[in-house]
C-alpha cells in the first residue's frame, strides 16, 4: 500500500474554493402569449397605475360612491397618496327614509377611507338603464 507524503512547506496550500460569480439579472418583461391579439399585447404594455389616472382626473367631474349610501359628485382639485380628496362644486346624495337627500357644497375634503369607487367624468357617462337604478339608491 502507498502512503501520501505530507505536504512540504514548500508545497503551495491548495486553493480555496471559489464562489461562481452571479450573473446580472434580465431585466424584468412581460410575457405576451404568441396567440394573444394586438389589442391584449398592447394592454399588456401599456399599465396605468391608480394614482396616475386619479392625477389625470383633475380638474375633471368625479363621481364618488361612498361607504353608506351616499354618492359625491364633484370637480377634483387634488388627492394625496391615501386618495383624500378637496373637491369643489359637491353635490351629496343620501339615501334617507324618505327618499334621497341633495346636499349642495362650494368644496369638500373627502377622507379616502370612505370611497368605495370613482367614475371618473361624473354620472353624465352613465347609459339610461343604470341611471335609474342609482335613482333608486
């Protein structure tokens, strides 16, 4: 049988282990499926967040459903990043017991934990059919 000779101090230790360098990351894309139509794919591409399109809806009409049966329809002034709102020339609506309330007011900061939805362009794109079924709130 052999024997393996001790290392001499001469003999150079032997190397370390050297990690494997990472390479760079791809930069992140969306996958559009090949049978996606032109219209998906440019959707795809073509994001919007939240607060932009509340940002492009100023000086715009909105209209506001609340927590509560009520409903605010306004011109927007301006939000923060909790989408509380000063809105100018409100109209309140509000469900009572003897029918809907109309409150009138030259301006409104609207606390943003109470919206439930915004159209944006107020109630005036609303079709006939579904007008009437916010009359019956």
């Amino acid at each position: 049988m052999a024997s393996v000779a001790p290392p001499t101090p001469t003999q150079p230790p032997p190397p370390a282990a050297v990690p494997p360098t990472p390479t760079p990351a791809a930069p992140a894309t969306s996958v559009v499926p090949a049978s996606a139509t032109s219209a998906q794919a440019q959707a795809a591409f073509s994001q919007i967040l939240p607060l932009e399109l509340i940002d492009e809806c100023i000086g715009s009409p909105l209209w506001i459903i609340l927590k509560g049966d009520k409903e605010i329809v306004g011109t927007l002034l301006g939000f923060d990043d909790f989408v509380n709102m000063v809105l100018e020339n409100v109209t309140e609506y509000e469900k009572t017991s003897t029918g809907i309330k109309e409150i009138h007011r030259e301006q409104m900061l609207l606390n943003g934990n109470n919206i439930c939805l915004m159209v944006p362009g107020g109630p005036e794109g609303v079709s006939d059919d579904e007008d009437d079924a916010t009359q019956d709130l």
